[in-house]
C-alpha cells in the first residue's frame, strides 16, 4: 500500500464504505488517488468520475508527490504502446509500472 503524507491522507483515500464500493459513488469519500499517475484528486460528486487535481495534501499542507502522468504516456510510447487503441499493460494500471521503470536512485 502506498504511503501517503499523512494519517489523514491514508484514511482519506482508503475509505472504505460498505455501501459504496466506488468512491465516487460515496458521499463520504473526498479523496481519490490514482495510483498509476500518482495523482490526487478532490472527487466532484456529479455522478461522473471527475476529481479537482491537488498539489498540497488539504489536511498537513505537505506538497504531494508530482504526478506522473506524463511520464506514464511516455514509458507507453517508449514500448510502442498506444493507450487509446492498444491493450495496456496490468503494470500500468497501478503503480507497478514505476517500480519497473524507476532510473536508479543517486544516494
Ligand atoms: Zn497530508
Ligand atoms: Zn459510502
């Protein structure tokens, strides 16, 4: 599981509710993280699946880590994957696909 920045945080995108299986059908969840672009999102309760992209965590102020999406399209295209047309890989529906591709760290 992924660690956020805060206690709050953790709870917030964990929610889970036993009425609602998707977040964004709950009312109490504020939250959503996409673990694939490591994004986090407010959720706009429309009945959509539209969320108010964040930089800063609402409860510590932290800055959250920067999204990776662009990078995620990328790594796609580096494999001559098209996500539009082309099947994408399991990896890259959550966060494995960075732990694969991670350029080492320096110390
Ligand atoms: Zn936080
Ligand atoms: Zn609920």
């Amino acid at each position: 599981m992924t660690n956020h920045c805060c206690e709050t945080m953790n709870r917030q995108v964990n929610v889970a509710c036993d009425q609602h299986a998707d977040p964004f059908s709950c009312p109490d969840a504020l939250v959503a993280f996409s673990a694939k672009f490591q994004e986090y999102g407010l959720i706009i309760h429309d009945g959509g699946t539209a969320t108010s992209t964040i930089e800063f965590c609402p409860w510590c102020g932290r800055r959250l880590p920067e999204s990776q999406r662009d990078r995620w399209f990328d790594e796609l295209e580096r494999r001559g994957i098209d996500p539009w047309e082309d099947e994408v890989p399991a990896e890259f529906e959550d966060a494995r696909w960075l732990a694969s591709t991670e350029p080492a760290q320096g110390a």
